[in-house]
C-alpha cells in the first residue's frame, strides 16, 4: 500500500500509506516515517519528531475518524511535509488536558514541534498537515 515516487539524490521525494482503522495503525506509521525519513538521511532528532507527530495524528484519526487514515509525505526545500487524511469532517480543537489525562496533548506537541502546521477540510474529511524543517 506503500507508493513511492522515484527516488531523488537524498532519498525519495514523497509517498503515502493508507492504513486501516485498527490498533495497528500507529505502529505501521512509524515504521512508514522512520523508513522514509532514515532513507533521506536525516538525523535521529528529526527522524524521532516527525514519528511522534505522525503517531499522535494517525491515533486520533483511528479513534475519532473511525476509518483508515492516509499518510502522506512530501520532502520540500526546507525539509517534510507530512500529511494525515482522515474521513471525518469534524476539525480538532485545541484543549488543555488535565495531568493525569492520558490523551489530548497532539495539537499542543504540533504546536511546540512543528515548524509549521494546520488543519483543512478535504473532501468529506479533513487532513491535518505539518512541516519539520532541517535546521543547520
């Protein structure tokens, strides 16, 4: 399920994995990202970012969506771009999560980690996308 364009000098320029809606899905999108990214030659902190930030989307798009999400990635001039699809229409809110909640933090790490990010309607779901740039 995994499509790659050809690969450019620094790995591949982009691919995307549709996933099920399962207790898998996380798991399979880490590997997806740390593969992709690890191919480019990226180092260990970034690889680790974008895993995270791709685990927490791709799991509430599982629990909330209800359906498989897609992952996209997009390598740019300043670094990735990453991308989750998912097929419910309704846009996350940002909270503050009391301490011992073990949920809802994902919108404050894409806020402390990503360079860049936001949400957006996309057909009859919506897509949450970030940015990683490579700095030095």
């Amino acid at each position: 399920m995994n499509e790659e364009s050809s690969p450019g000098p620094q790995g591949p320029l982009a691919a995307s994995l549709r996933l099920f809606a399962d207790l898998d899905a996380p798991g399979q999108a880490r590997v997806f990202v740390r593969d992709f990214c690890s191919a480019s030659g990226f180092r260990a902190e970034f690889v680790d970012t974008a895993v995270l930030l791709v685990n927490e989307l791709v799991k509430n798009a599982v629990v909330h969506a209800g359906a498989g999400p897609t992952v996209e990635i997009r390598r740019g001039e300043a670094g990735l771009h990453f991308a989750v699809y998912d097929e419910s229409p309704i846009l996350p809110s940002q909270r503050l999560p009391n301490l011992e909640a073990e949920t809802g933090r994902g919108l404050i790490l894409l806020d402390r980690l990503a360079n860049r990010w936001g949400v957006a309607a996309h057909g009859g779901g919506k897509c949450i996308w970030f940015e990683l740039f490579v700095v030095g």
